[in-house]
C-alpha cells in the first residue's frame, strides 16, 4: 500500500507536489513540532515524490491554514485533496500530541477543500488505530523482560 502511495506521489505535476510538500511543512512547523527531523523528513518526502530535494528549502511556507486553503483549492483531483489531509494527519498526530487548535485547523482545512467531516473523522481514526498498532508492537517486544 506504501508502494501504490509512493508511485501515486511521482505522478503528480510539479506545482502539485510543491502543494503537497507545502501542507506537511505546515503541519511541520508548528512550534511544538520543530525538530532536527523534520528536514530529514520532508527530504525523503520529495525525493519519493521525484521532485528535487534541493528546492523543498525553497518553498514558501504557509502560515495560515487560509493561505493553505488557497493552495489546495488549485488542486482538481480529489483522490490528492483526500491524499494530503490524510497525510497532515498523520504527521500531526506522529508525535502523539495533537493539539485542539491543530485538529480544529486540519478540520477546517479539508472541510474549506471539499472534503467531508465524516472523511476527515475516518482518516483521523485511521490514524489513532495505526499508533494503537505501532505501541502494540512495540508492547509485545517489550513485555515480560
């Protein structure tokens, strides 16, 4: 499913992937999240999607989820829309700690974008039940030492 992700991301224009990398350094950038990772990060990030490293240091940041909202409305495809929310989710809630401000701004975004709350609720279960796993694992290596 990874794969599909990644081979999904290559096939998007230019402008789309500066898109795309320009949410998650959104979510990236909010204070409690800056960390020597995040570069790293959005570095693996554009070269999965096949657009230059070098340039992602380039792109504006957004600094309003309105400004973000005004990126993604250029965005015509839907599948991608629904693509990036999912992923911002999964970026804010990586650290497991996501703020109401931030959920509220996440909401408010896909919501301004078309995407719809029931969606927006299912991705951020999603994203709780993948952490659930991951601890879970995590766990089972752990316990009984």
């Amino acid at each position: 499913q990874g794969n599909q992700m990644t081979t999904f991301k290559k096939t998007l224009s230019t402008e789309e992937k500066e898109i795309y990398l320009k949410a998650l350094i959104y979510i990236l950038s909010k204070e409690e999240r800056k960390c020597a990772d995040n570069d790293e990060y959005l570095r693996q990030q554009a070269e999965q999607a096949g657009f230059d490293p070098a340039a992602v240091k380039k792109i504006k940041p957004a600094k309003k989820a309105d400004d973000l909202i005004k990126e993604l409305k250029q965005v015509s495809s839907m599948r991608l829309k629904r693509y990036i929310i999912r992923e911002m989710i999964m970026l804010a809630m990586a650290n497991h700690e996501l703020s109401d401000e931030e959920m509220a701004a996440i909401y408010t975004i896909g919501m301004n974008i078309g995407i719809k709350e029931d969606k927006i609720n299912d991705f951020f279960l999603w994203a709780a039940e993948g952490l659930e796993w991951q601890l879970a694992g995590v766990k089972l290596v752990e316990e009984d030492l």
